[in-house]
C-alpha cells in the first residue's frame, strides 16, 4: 500500500452467527488505501463467520471535533501526541421498546477521562434513560463510575501489524467537511 494512500476506515460489520437468531454486529477499524484492501483483515477479524459477512455501514476517517486525522507511517519515534481518537458506544433505553438503544461517538481527546465527559454531555444520556428505572440508565460500563457499553483509543483497536507499521496523527483543523457515512448491506466479495 503507497504510505500516502493509508486511510483509517471505521466499518459496521453484520453476521448472523452459527446458532443465533438475528444477525449479530461489531465495530471494525482498519488502516488500508482501499475497503477491498481491509477483507482478509475483516475476516481475521471475525473468524468463524460464515459467507454472510459483510459491512453495514462504512466511514473514512478524516476530521473529527475540529481535528484532522491522517494515517502516517511508523518513523521510529516515540513522541506521544496529546490528543488521541477515542471510539465510544453508548447504551440506553427508550421505554416501550424491545431493545438497547446505542450511539456510537468518535472523539479527540487528551484522555479517557476527558472522552467519557463529553459522551456523559450528548443528548443521548437525556433520551435514552428511563425515569425511575436504575436498570435503564443510558450508560458507558460499571467500572468507568457511569455505565459505557465500550470506550477504546483507537489504537487500541488496530492490528498488530497496522500498530507497527502506522501511527494516527491528529491535528487542529477548521472548516474540514464532516465524514460521509456510507450506510446499506455492502458484502465483502463486491468491493
């Protein structure tokens, strides 16, 4: 892959696993110049699903919160950045419906911390708790204080090869268009 062509690519991905009833999802981060560069790493990803994986909805990672974010190679330095890409799931409940409500945040931030406060901030915590229902809360995890179904850097989510041979670098940047997401059933073998 040509170094300046290496895009991060936040992916939905759908199976409908051996032995389940309804389809099954997860979030996939990758570093690739192409989706059809990503398949062997989805795969590895998810092992043991059958031919019916494929991508439910995709986004080139670009900007977000005011910062550019560019894929750049490894050069042997261990400068640490002071913000780093955050990947955030919220979950919660809207009364009367049959299911976990999510949203999904990515966030430039100094820390953890600092992530989980502004995702304690979205309107989602105020939508998605039910009043007087302790079990229904819109939540982030136990062990973060409030509940957070998952909160990862994002580097953290990447391969061990990806990890090696590339870095995310995140710089201020104003007036850069929002990422388009791709939503619709995208199979694997038609990219």
């Amino acid at each position: 892959m040509d170094q300046q062509s290496a895009k991060l690519y936040m992916l939905l991905l759908g199976s409908k696993a051996p032995g389940r009833h309804v389809e099954q999802h997860d979030f996939f981060f990758g570093i690739a110049s192409s989706l059809k560069q990503l398949v062997p790493d989805i795969k590895a990803f998810w092992r043991g699903a059958t031919g019916n994986l494929h991508i439910d909805a995709y986004r080139e990672v670009n900007y977000v919160d005011g910062y550019k974010i560019e894929i750049i190679p490894r050069d042997g330095t261990t400068t640490e950045q002071a913000n780093k890409l955050f990947f955030i799931n919220l979950g919660g409940y809207v009364a009367g419906k049959f299911a976990e409500q999510h949203h999904v945040i990515l966030s430039v931030k100094a820390s953890r911390a600092q992530a989980l406060q502004d995702a304690r901030d979205t309107a989602f915590f105020e939508t998605n708790t039910i009043a007087g229902n302790r079990e229904a809360n819109a939540h982030i995890d136990d062990k973060y204080g409030f509940d957070v179904d998952d909160i990862y850097n994002i580097t953290e989510m990447l391969t061990p090869a990806q990890k090696a041979k590339y870095r995310i670098r995140i710089t201020p940047a104003e007036g850069l268009a929002d990422d388009k997401v791709h939503l619709g059933y995208f199979p694997l073998n038609k990219l």
